[in-house]
C-alpha cells in the first residue's frame, strides 16, 4: 500500500490557510476560501502531491463527502482515488458541493488563484477545459498541512515557502500590506515634501495617510505640496490657510474638508487632490465628490483643476472590495501596497488595446 501524506481536517486547513496567505496576496478571497481548503484536503487525501501516486481534477473535490472524509484509512483513501477515475461514488450521501461547482474549482480555486501562486502545479500537457486529471500540490506547499508542523516551526516553513515559490513583486506586495496594517503603540512620523515632518496617532488610517504623502505625492505629482491633514483618530484637520490661499482656495479646518489635500505646482495651472483615506470605510462617492466640487465652486477655486482620489491599503482586503461598488465615476483609486499603480473609473471612450 501507498504511503499517503498526514492529514488535518478540512476545517484546520482552513484555518491555516489565512496565515500562508496573507492580505496582499493577489485573489486572497479565492485562495483562503472553504472552497480552498477543500481542494487541497482533497489533494492530500487522495496524495495528488508532487511526486505523489495521483492527479488532481475537480470531480473528486466536488464528490467528497463528509463520511468519506472522515475515512482516513490508506485504503480508504486509495479506494476513493480509484472510484473517482471511474464511475465509482464517494462513501456516503452528504456532500460537500454539486456537480455544477466544476467551474468554479476549476476556474477560481486552482486555474485562477492556488496555481499563478506556485501552490498548485498544473500538468501543460493536459488543456484546461478537458475532463481530465492536470493538477498536483507542490510539495513545499503541501509540507504546510503536515498535522505536525505548529508554532514557530509552522510559522518558518511559511516564510521560506513564500520566499521560494512567490514572486519578489507579490512578496513586497504582502510586506507593504503587514506595515500598513501594524498598529503599534508609537506614534506615526510623516515627512512632508519640502521636509516638514508631522506625527500622527497610530493606525492603519495614519500609515496611508503617511504612504499618501511620502510615495503617492511624489510619484504622481510633479511638484507636491501638502495643504491639509486629518487626522481620524483625534478628529482634527491642519490646514495650512497660507498655501490655500495662495492657490486661489478659501477654505476653513472646520469645513468638511477629506482626510488629506495635495496641490501640485508643477502645472502652469495649479491640480488640487483630494484624498479620502480608506482603512474601513468612507471612499469619494458620488455624494461626496459633489459636496467636494461644491465646497471647491464656495472656495473659489477652478473646479477643472480638481482630482479625486480614494486610499487604500490593498485591492484584495475587506475595506476595496466593500466600497468599489460606491466610488465615483471620474474618480481613482490607489493602494499603499501597489504604489505604481493607479486606477482611474472613467466613463471616457476610448479603444481597448
């Protein structure tokens, strides 16, 4: 008989699988998903491991059940391989999908998420849509599951493991993402463009304002000046009315000003920014760019010289994926730990290509 590799549960795979992967992860959703972690006790349970005895296809993952899962046997789980290479069943009637789940294992789980991040190896031989056995967990990958693995030993096979099989962008990706969201007992020290510095309490809030001035500023903006900042956890906005004014901008600290304002003076007419700083909610809306248009028509400044953006942390965590649906068209979007990047929603017609 076939040695078969250790198992934890599905549940415990689960509960792994958000510390293999961590926010910054391109299509973290899918890759921590219960859908996930079925996929890949599926593959241990059957040994479709890197040099292991078999290869993986969806129809085992959407035919498992829960009796079956709990057979744990060598010969148990041989059995089970060998049914699901022919017309044979699964123990049990409980199941954990449906057959017209295919496509989505397929698609979202393996072909889309667990093999562009190395998890997953995927046989090129094989075409994706053929109904045929093409994929396989790496074995450093799989070497996560081992049910002996805890702690800090647990926690030093993930790092080398990301280390070997994720790209350098995808690893600076993660490392930008875990400094955006430390929330440390010190406070955060910014330092504006022309060297003023400012500190600001701590939180993720504090650390993309910080991003926002220190990386956004100075690569999207020719020559950046810092007007305004809020600070969320104290409530309070500095505005500096001298460079408003200067500008052509009349406004007060306890107007409803967003949480960061930039000027650009490199154009022959000035850009002014506007930025709102998501760490859990509160994008540039359609109604609050308009209250942002109107409070630029009060203050007197050309209302063509206005750009709108919204902050965040990573275009994967929670606080993006909740808010896109509400940005405003004509706005963007930019994320601390993708600083080259910026999205624009626009309405503009233009060819694609």
């Amino acid at each position: 008989m076939t040695e078969m590799p250790d198992l934890l549960t599905r549940d415990q795979i689960r509960t792994r699988l958000p510390e293999i992967f961590p926010n910054g992860i391109p299509r973290r959703t899918y890759a921590i998903s219960p859908a996930a972690a079925a996929t890949i006790f599926v593959a241990l349970y059957i040994n479709a491991v890197e040099g292991g005895t078999e290869v993986l296809q969806p129809k085992p993952i959407y035919r498992m059940t829960e009796e079956q899962a709990a057979l744990t046997s060598g010969k148990d789980r041989e059995a089970f391989a060998k049914a699901m290479r022919g017309r044979g069943q699964a123990v049990g009637t409980t199941r954990w999908y449906q057959d017209n789940s295919r496509e989505t294992i397929r698609d979202d789980v393996l072909r889309e998420t667990l093999v562009p991040l190395g998890a997953v190896i995927a046989d090129p031989n094989v075409t994706i849509t053929a109904n045929k056995p093409r994929y396989v967990l790496s074995s450093g990958f799989a070497a996560l599951f081992d049910p002996s693995l805890e702690g800090e030993a647990l926690a030093a096979a993930i790092t080398a493991w990301r280390s070997s099989a994720l790209s350098p962008g995808t690893l600076a990706r993660i490392a930008l993402t875990l400094q955006g969201a430390t929330t440390g007992n010190d406070d955060v020290l910014i330092t504006f463009p022309n060297g003023e510095t400012r500190r600001m309490r701590p939180g993720p809030s504090a650390n993309i304002t910080k991003a926002i001035i220190e990386d956004f500023a100075p690569r999207f903006l020719a020559q950046p000046v810092v007007i305004a900042t809020s600070d969320s956890a104290e409530k309070v906005t500095t505005l500096d009315e001298a460079r408003a004014k200067a500008i052509g901008l009349n406004v007060k600290a306890d107007q409803n000003l967003p949480d960061i304002i930039l000027v650009d003076l490199g154009p022959a007419d000035p850009l002014l920014v506007f930025v709102e700083v998501v760490a859990t909610d509160g994008p540039v809306s359609e109604r609050r760019m308009e209250a942002l248009r109107q409070l630029v028509a009060e203050a007197g400044f050309p209302p063509a010289h206005v750009a709108f953006v919204t902050a965040y942390l990573d275009r994967s965590a929670a606080p993006f994926r909740s808010t896109i649906g509400t940005l405003a068209w004509g706005s963007y979007a930019w994320f601390m730990s993708e600083p080259e990047g910026l999205l624009e929603l626009t309405k503009t017609r233009r060819t694609i290509g």
